[in-house]
C-alpha cells in the first residue's frame, strides 16, 4: 500500500508515557493511513496497549506531540474527543455492563433514539452489526450480558465498535480481539475487518497470533520495551523477521509437538454435563485437550471438575480421585484478586509449601515467587505492586504459576494462554510437557487449534455433550471441524 505523510489520520511524534517507576511508552513515532490495517506485536508489557489508550484518550501522554486528522492534539484529548474523530477501541479487557442487555448496553454508547423506542433502536443497531460480522451468532438484544460465556461477550463489544454512531468511523483499535474467539468466530471478523479497511476505514490489529498479523494487515510495528523497534509493509517481511524483532526465537507457527512416548497411569477423573454424554476419562500423565466451538460447555465441565469432592460420586458418575488446580481464562472474573498485590496473587494457592506448623516463611514464599516470575518472565519492577499494574498477559502469567506452582497432581487450564505472548506460550508448553512427563494430569481447553496438538487426546464437545474423541496422530482441522456439527458428526 502506498500512502504519504499528509494523508496520515493519526501520527505520533516520539510519545512516552511513565507509570510510577515504570516507562511503559518510551519515544513511539507512528503514523497510521486511511485504508490500511496495522498489525503492532510485541510481548506482554511492550507498551502496545499503553499506546492504544493514548490514542483512544483513556490515557495522556507526558512526552511527545499527538496528531488528529491533520490537528495537533491539545490537553484536551480525552475518550468523548477521540469518539467525536471517530476513534473506537475494543480492549482487551472487556468494557460491557454485566448487569444489562445488549440493548441497553448499545444505549450507553449512542445518543440517537426516542424516549420511547430506545430500546428497540439500539438492539436492532447491535444486531444488525453483529449479522454483519459474525453470521449466525445466536445472541439476541434483551440477552444480559453476564449470562454469556466469554466468547459471546467479546463479539458484542467488537460488534459495538463497529456500529454506526452519532460520528463518523474512522478508526478501531482492536487488542487482541480473537483471544476469545473460536477459529469460526476469529476468521469471520478478520475477514470483515479487511471489508472495513477496503472502504477507506482504518485498523490497529494488536495480537499474539502472528499468522493474523501476516494474513490480515498491510504493516506490521513492533514494539519492546514501550519502543517502536521494527517497522515494513507486510510485502517486504516475514514471520521469520517479526519474530526475530520480537527477540524470541520460536517462528514457525506449524510447528506441532513432538508425539509424546508415554504410559498413562491410573485414572484421576470421569466426568460429563450430560447424563447421556460420553465421559471424559483422564489418567495420570496426560495432556488431555478439550476443543469444539466456544460456548459449547467446556468451561463449565472443567469449573465441574473442580468443584468435584475427591474420592466421592455425583449423581451423573462423575468422580475425581486428585486434587486440582484452576487456571482461568476469564481472569478478571475468575482469576485475579485485583485490591490484591501480584506476590499475593501468585502465591495464593501454595502457601502451604512456604512454613511449618501453620507459620508462613515470608522468605520461602519470596524464594517461591522469584522462581516462578524468572521462569514465566513476568515484567514488573515490584511484585508487591497492584496486579492491575500488569498489563492482561502478565496478569495471565500470574495465574499460571499460582496453579503450576501448586502441589495438585491435575491442572485444569481454560483457554489459558488467552492474550500471552508467543515467547511465553512456548515456555507453558514446554513446562506442561515436562510436568506430565513427571506424572501429572493436565485438562486443557482451547480455542487455538495449534494448541492441540500438544495434548495426547481431545474431546470434543457440542451443546454441553462430548460428541467425540481425537487421538493426537489422528488430529486435524477438518476432523476438529466435522465433530462440532452434531449434523456432520
């Protein structure tokens, strides 16, 4: 794509932005064109979403100059000025009212409507965008917002952001919009978002899965250390480079893992949502996978799991013979203690390991802690800060150590690498393989097919029901596809 300076809708001229001790944008120049999608990657804390809440005026810069549709932007800048230029942003955390229907939730974010049909106007408006991006979405305007699963959620806030408003669109910011989303759901928006750029519209694509940077966007940024490092039209690049840029040496998003040689031991859990179901059996030892389009009951079979007495049967036949530990997708609901600091956060689950005789050793526990945010590179430069002041992937990596450090023989992940970046996705790989081979169990549901294929077998599940069962030699995309389909199964 070729532009020129003077038809830039947004530049940045050497940005930064501190936090406390913390310079999480550090001299970041861009410059970013009518009909253009802009991949930007980079690991957890690189300054990729500070610089999006700069842009979308959640956040002022205290260096550098922002300029807007051809005007430098002054102290004024806040969220209402970027929406009246026509500058959207969906967050990685999600931004919607738990307690309300997508109605009412579209309501609070357009001024167009009557007294009396206010209501019906805005669902209509959010389902007409969500028809035009996610077909057969299944969601409906009166829904509330807490009932959805994840993957539901986030539709509707991208859906949102696309829906025609009281100022023109020009711009949207999507930071890791598909991290939620099943494959289905994923392609159906990245191909609506190359629609969005061919008429003129402009997209800054944020995302760990460096094949929708490649496939999808016509420039991709790199960013480290809150610095742009690495600027190319996707024409003039490669995975390979990106990723080297990245400073990370894991390229080849093919890559499968090695089959794993090994003897399951005896059976730790059985468990089914439906009596008629097929039962999931995992053994001692196992990387057992669970896959199927999002929503279909996965989550709520591994939360069963959880809640599992040990050595006690419910009335399905469902058993448990371990003790488990959660690793939660949906972190903010789930996962973190957010008044809470990261130490504490992390250290949660294996304070017993820290001490004797009901004393806690604050030095054990700090030892514990070190260990883990070395092993999983958790960016801060004070664990007793907030967790909050991680950005959502560190958060993430939080979460994984409080379960993998944790003396329970079975892990239960749900989609559990959601907004982390590649170098770490790869560390967790390698750790749950090594911890496996060791003898423990691992349950891990997943909305990235790549993922998949480090697990041993993968149940696959349809409207709450296991429909079918994939050895891991036997794997691949059309077989994953077929058994989502009761019609095709």
């Amino acid at each position: 794509m070729t532009s020129t300076a003077d038809a830039a809708f947004v530049q940045t001229e050497k940005i930064g932005k501190t936090f406390g001790a913390v310079r999480a944008l550090n001299d970041a120049t861009l410059a970013f064109y009518p009909g253009e999608c802009v991949g930007i990657v980079g690991h957890n804390g690189a300054g990729k979403s500070t610089l999006m809440n700069i842009l979308s005026g959640v956040f002022k810069n205290d260096k550098g100059t922002l300029y807007v549709d051809g005007g430098k932007v002054e102290h004024h800048w806040n969220t209402h000025e970027a929406i009246r230029h026509g500058i959207r942003c969906v967050f990685q955390e999600l931004s919607l009212c738990p307690n309300l229907s997508l109605a009412e939730n579209m309501r609070l974010r357009t001024s167009a409507g009557n007294a009396l049909g206010w209501r019906k106007q805005a669902g209509a408006q959010v389902i007409r965008a969500l028809d035009k991006i996610f077909p057969r979405h299944g969601l409906g305007a009166n829904q509330i917002i807490e009932s959805l699963p994840i993957t539901k959620r986030q539709m509707v806030e991208i859906a949102m952001a696309f829906t025609p408003g009281d100022h023109p669109l020009k711009l949207v910011i999507l930071d890791e919009p598909t991290s939620s989303l099943d494959e289905q759901s994923a392609k159906q928006l990245l191909t609506y978002l190359r629609d969005f750029v061919s008429g003129g519209g402009i997209c800054i694509l944020i995302s760990h899965k460096m094949h929708e940077v490649m496939n999808y966007s016509d420039r991709v940024v790199v960013m480290r250390e809150g610095a742009v490092i690495y600027e190319s039209d996707i024409a003039q690049t490669s995975a390979k480079q990106v990723v080297e840029a990245m400073g990370q040496g894991h390229t080849n998003r093919d890559e499968q893992a090695a089959t794993r040689v090994h003897q399951a031991g005896e059976l730790q859990v059985q468990a089914r949502l439906l009596a008629d179901g097929l039962p999931l059996k995992a053994f001692r030892g196992e990387i057992i996978g669970l896959a199927g389009l999002a929503g279909h009951g996965q989550t709520r079979l591994l939360k069963l799991i959880h809640a599992l007495h040990k050595g006690r049967q419910d009335w399905h036949g469902n058993e448990l013979h371990t003790e488990t530990a959660f690793v939660a997708g949906d972190r903010q609901s789930d996962g973190v203690f957010g008044l809470w600091s990261i130490a504490k956060n992390m250290s949660l689950s294996w304070l017993g390991k820290c001490g004797r005789a009901g004393m806690i050793s604050f030095a054990q526990e700090d030892r514990l802690i070190g260990q883990w945010m070395e092993k999983l590179r958790v960016k801060t430069p004070d664990m007793n800060l907030p967790i909050s002041s991680l950005s959502g992937g560190n958060q993430q990596k939080v979460l994984f150590a409080r379960a993998l450090g944790a003396d329970a023989p079975m892990i239960l992940m749900d989609d559990p690498t959601r907004g982390v970046d590649v170098g770490t996705k790869y560390e967790v790989y390698g750790i749950v393989r090594s911890q496996a081979d060791e003898g423990r169990t691992f349950l891990w549901y997943t909305t990235e097919f790549e993922e998949l294929y480090h697990c041993d077998r993968i149940y696959v599940m349809n409207e709450g029901e296991i429909v079918g069962e994939i050895a891991n030699a036997d794997l691949s995309e059309g077989e994953l596809f077929r058994l989502s389909f009761k019609e095709l199964a």
